[in-house]
C-alpha cells in the first residue's frame, strides 16, 4: 500500500506515554476515551481570587518520584517531570532497556507554550512580593525551556542523543513529532522520543481569561453554545522508530507516520486563517500519499472557541469536499493542555485506531450552524479506522498536521 | 446619565492614542475604533485593561462589545463605580 517506501524509511510509533487529567498510562487513557470522561474540576494551583470563573483539568496525584529515578525532583519543574514520566512510560511500553537506549542514536523532541512558567509564576509573585533577594535559586536553575528535553536525556542517560524542545506552543507537539519523523525517515536517528509538555500556570489562564476565551462551565468544541477553552496540562511522548528497526526487534507496532505538513499563516497574531490551515492540511496529506477521502477521522485541533471552530471547519471543509469526516475535539475530554495537547491528541488517534473506536466530543448540546460537522458526540462509538489526521493550530499561526494510519502486518 | 469630568476626557484620550496607535489629532468621539480605524481587537483588549488600571474601575466581559468608540467609554466611565 505504501508504495516506492522501503522499510528503513517508514516511520512507526512503538511506545507511547501519557501524563494526563484523565488518565496516566495507556489503560486509563483508553478507558477515558472509550467513555468520554471529563478532566474538568476547580483550579487549585492558584489563587483564583478575583476571576469570575476558574475550571481547568489539572492533574491531581501525579507522583514525580514514581516515574523520575534518576534526576532530583527538585531540579525539575512540573512540565519537566511529566516530560520525563510520560517519556519513561513510552520507552517502557516500546520495550526498550535504557542500555538498549544508550547503544543508539536518539533525538529527543518535546514541544511546549509554557515551558516552566509555573515556576516563573511563583519567581514573578516572589519578586513582587518580597523583592529579587527572596528568588530561590533552585527555582531560578529550572525554567529554562530547553530543560524539558535535556531532562529526559538526563533520566536515562543519553549523553548522545540530540536534544530540541519546540516553542511553536498549541501545535508543538505535531511539530515534535515531524521533527522526530523526518529524522527517522532520513536516517539522521535510529529512535525518536518526540511529544509534548505542559503544566498549569496563572498567566496563561490570565492571558486566556483577559482575551474572553476562557468557558465558565466546560469545553463545547462545534456547539452553538461554546465559550472557549479550559486550561489543561500533561504530557505524551511517543516513541518513534523505522519499521525495519521495529521488525527486526519485534517491537509491537502501534501506528504508522505517514507523513505531515506545516504552514505560518503570517496573518493575525491570534486569529487562525482557514486558507492556511487548509493549505496545511493538503501539505501533510501529499506528504502522506493520502488523499482527502481516504481519511476515516480527524482529530481537530478544536479549542472550543468562537474563532477556532468556525475557522478550523472552513478550512476541512475546503480540503475535503463531499468527503467530510468525522471530526472529533479531545479538548472537550482534556481541556487544553497546550504544549502537550496535539502529542496527547496523536496518542489519541493511534489508540483509536489500534482498538477500533472514535473517542467522543463530549459536552455537546447543539452543534453550530456556522461549524457543521459530525463531530461524533458524548458517546464513542465503535470504527474501523485506517487512516486519521490530526490538527494542530497555534497562536502566531503557527500550523502543523499529521498524518497517522493503521499498520497492517498482511499488507505491508 | 452623568457626565464626565474634562480631566478624565483627556486621559481617556491619551490611554487611546497610546494603545490604539492612533494621533491625537485624527481621534474623535464618535468614530468607531473598528471600523473607521481598522483598530486590532487584541489593541482594544489592551486598551480597555489600561482603562480598568486608571480608573480603578472594572469592565464586564458582556460590556467589552459595546465599546466601538470613544462616547461609548466616556458614558462607561462616567456610570461605573470605582473600585
């Protein structure tokens, strides 16, 4: 099927991770999905005196000391440990040892908005307060951005693996993910840790809130009614690797990359423009080999906002015709987890596809005339998935799809 | 409906300027901010928030649509308790 791409060239996901509001660890993951749980509940990791409304998914009972062995927790921010957990959790699930690791070429890839701004927070409330003399060092030596990839080089020890974390913010992950993709498919790299990460923080809540896209009750991607996002945190890392290499260690094969695209709209600092994101769209599909009505799904980026929606449907809808999709939002399930939202939207896509079901867009009421679609709503229903594309759209315009589809032993 | 004081008439006028990028010189009461400057919606978010910091006074979020020039914020203003 996939014609002219030897096996050292085709790029398979083998592990997965995942650091999430409504599961960590794949069963938990799956289960959620499968019935359309909700990470939604009352922010508590600030003080939300004065906001007229602050519902967000935070993760409760996540225990660093569970997944870090190596590094010091308190070396790490938030977003750094759920990097680093979500990156043990694939690696295990990839079946692969850390000397295994260690005998191989990695690159490591992590996509971020926030990075540590959790930590640049509590810094930014310290100084206010008290005055640059109370900053406390430890924190001062963690917020750099370029940590959360370095971080899981130091967990497992890969003093060789090339380490990139990507800014590109609600897109990164996708962009992490072609990034270990194209190194892969080049030959540059034998394994590919590539994902995305973030943690809840005051200023991105603010920033959301200050610019009216913040809900006051939940997320309704495609609904009438919807109001806008809530902010979310966690993590996916996938592990990435050819399908020769796969073969030949007898690794399970969850999913294939078949390809991706990216697009700058250089339009609107915030406002998406659907040409765009439709051009991206036609990108990662002839990068794919795909055409538009072979695709069985598409996981949209769907915030949830008046902007979004609308915008992101235009754009399907000109790129595929007659031949729609189901379009699902796993932002109404996970809120938006930023940084990690399109890695945890990829795993998202991959398990769909490897246990045959689409993962609901739950909170709907109604959906809106100006973004019809079949967005498959509240209840996940059962599909034989071989093809799914999933959307990644970020402030700045910044643009990224991929292009997922089933591995099939029979017909490779 | 009150009206307000010339002082502050100036200071709203300064704080749009500054914030809404246009000339003292070319700004009226009555033109709209959107479609007669072609003013950003993120600027308008910014300008209102400096509104609120001056005037210690607080803007809902179903009031924001209704700022479209500057009479619209003078009559805000005017009628808006301060904090």
């Amino acid at each position: 099927m996939r014609a002219g791409r030897s096996d050292a060239s085709r790029v398979v996901i083998t592990g997965l991770g995942i650091v999430s509001s409504i599961g960590i660890g794949i069963p938990d993951f799956v289960d959620s999905l499968r019935s359309g749980r909700s990470g939604a509940k009352p922010i508590t990791s600030f003080d939300t005196t004065g906001y007229d409304y602050s519902i967000g998914c935070e993760i409760t009972g996540f225990e660093p000391g569970q997944w870090i062995k190596n590094v010091p927790t308190e070396e790490l921010g938030r977003t750094s440990q759920f990097s680093i957990a979500a990156a043990r959790m694939a690696i295990e699930d990839a079946g692969l040892s850390t000397d295994d690791l260690r005998s191989l070429s990695c690159q490591i890839s992590i996509g971020t908005t926030d990075g540590e701004s959790k930590d640049l927070d509590h810094l930014t409330e310290t100084q206010v307060l008290s005055g640059w003399e109370a900053l406390d060092p430890v924190i001062c030596s963690r917020i750099y951005a370029n940590l959360l990839s370095v971080a899981i080089a130091r967990e497992f020890g890969l003093s060789h693996a090339e380490t990139t974390t990507i800014a590109t913010a609600c897109s990164a992950g996708n962009y992490s993910i072609g990034n270990g993709f194209d190194a892969i498919r080049v030959g540059d790299t034998d394994i590919a840790l590539c994902g995305g990460a973030d943690a809840v923080c005051r200023k991105t809540f603010t920033a959301f809130y200050r610019l009216g896209t913040i809900a006051p009750d939940c997320c309704r991607p495609f609904d009438r009614d919807r109001q806008g996002i809530l902010t979310g945190e966690g993590a996916g890392v996938l592990v990435l690797e050819s399908l020769e290499s796969a073969l030949t260690r007898g690794a399970t094969i969850h999913a294939e990359v078949l390809g991706y695209g990216l697009t700058c709209d250089a339009y609107h600092p915030v406002a998406p423009e659907a040409a765009s994101v439709a051009r991206c769209m036609d990108i990662a599909l002839r990068d794919a080999n795909v055409k538009p009505h072979e695709v069985d799904l598409i996981s949209a980026h769907g915030t949830g906002t008046k902007a979004n929606d609308v915008t992101e449907v235009r754009a399907i809808r000109e790129v595929f015709g007659d031949t729609v999709p189901r379009t699902i939002s796993l932002k109404s399930m996970l809120g938006h987890t930023m940084g990690a939202a399109s890695a945890l939207s990829a795993i998202g896509c991959s398990l769909a596809i490897t246990h045959g079901f689409i993962p609901p867009t739950i909170n709907h009421r109604e959906t809106d005339p100006e973004c019809t679609i079949d967005c498959v709503p509240n209840t996940s229903v059962e599909a034989d998935l071989r093809i799914v594309q999933n959307n990644g759209l970020a402030f700045g315009g910044n643009n990224a799809v991929v292009i997922l589809g089933r591995y099939d032993e029979e017909h490779a | 409906m009150s009206i307000l004081a010339i002082d502050r008439v100036q200071r709203v006028n300064e704080l749009a300027c500054t914030h809404l990028e246009l000339d003292p010189g070319e700004i009226t009461d009555t033109a709209l901010f959107i479609e007669d400057y072609g003013v950003d919606s993120l600027s308008i978010i910014d300008f209102t928030a400096a509104i609120e910091k001056e005037f210690s006074i607080a803007i809902s979020r179903e009031a924001l649509p209704e700022l479209v020039n500057l009479a619209a914020v003078y009559e805000l203003l005017a009628n808006s308790p301060v904090l």
